[in-house]
C-alpha cells in the first residue's frame, strides 16, 4: 500500500496557472466597464432637428408642408368633369388645400405658385379618383417650381 501525500503534479502532470486566468477575466471585466461608460444614454444624444433662430429672417422656417387632396368632386353634375383620354366624358374631380377648392389646372398652378417651396407638398388622391387627375397635380406641383413632391395613394 502506498499511503503518500498526492500533489497536482502527481495526478496529470499539468499545472494549471490560476494567477493568468484571473489576469484575463480582470482584463475582461475592464474592458467591458470601460465600454459601456463611453457611449452616451440616448437621453443625451444630440436631436436631429434643432431651432433656428427666430427673427425677421427665420420666418419661413416655420412653414409646413403643404397637402393637396385630389378628391371627387360630389357637388358636380355627372359628366360635367374634364374629358378622358377616351374623349368623354369623366367623373369630375377637384383639387383642395385646407379650405381653398380648385376644379381645374390652371387654378391650381395659380394657388401652388404663391406657396412656399421650400417644405414641400404631398398630394393624396382618393380611390375614385382616376390617373389623370393625380397626373395633372403632380405635374402643376412641379410646373410651380416645388422640388420635394410627395404622392399618396387612397385615402
């Protein structure tokens, strides 16, 4: 019977070195502290919108976009619309921003040109209302000098 005293070198041969292990999750647990504290809280990130200055220059900064609706028009006669491609006649549309309607074109460019061009417009046309009618907002908008030119579909 051999009654003597084991050690770690008499089992495997391997000694493990405890003091690098430690040394490593030290580096670790640092790293990772320092890490998280260099990024700031998404409170004190900086907004991507910020104020202007207000004054006798700031004005038109605080225009909005514009919205046209291309809606039908409900109080028209049946057929009283502009002609299709087809040559007949249409169901009748009109053209609104805020409370000011519009029946034709022309009107249109005439109001549109005296808005602001820098926010923008967003035309929305209803269901009922067919490609024309949307075309010709579109292209007023455009004509009017507006470059950001937004279109939704349906109502």
């Amino acid at each position: 019977m051999n009654f003597h005293k084991r050690t770690s070198r008499d089992e495997n041969g391997i000694v493990l070195p405890l003091v690098a292990l430690l040394d490593v999750i030290f580096f670790m647990l640092f790293y990772f502290m320092a890490a998280g504290s260099l990024t700031a809280p998404e409170t004190e990130l900086a907004a991507a919108i910020s104020a202007e200055a207000s004054g006798p220059g700031a004005a038109s900064s605080n225009f909005t976009t514009q919205v046209l609706y291309v809606e039908p028009d409900t109080q028209a006669k049946a057929g009283a619309g502009t002609a299709g491609a087809s040559g007949g006649p249409e169901r009748p549309w009109r053209y609104r921003i805020g409370a000011r309607v519009m029946s034709g074109k022309a009107e249109l460019e005439g109001i549109l040109r005296d808005l602001p061009k820098p926010p923008g417009i967003i035309i929305k046309a209803a269901d009922e209302v067919n490609v024309e009618a949307v075309a010709a907002a579109l292209e007023a908008a455009r004509m009017s000098g507006f470059s950001k030119i937004s279109y939704v579909a349906g109502q």
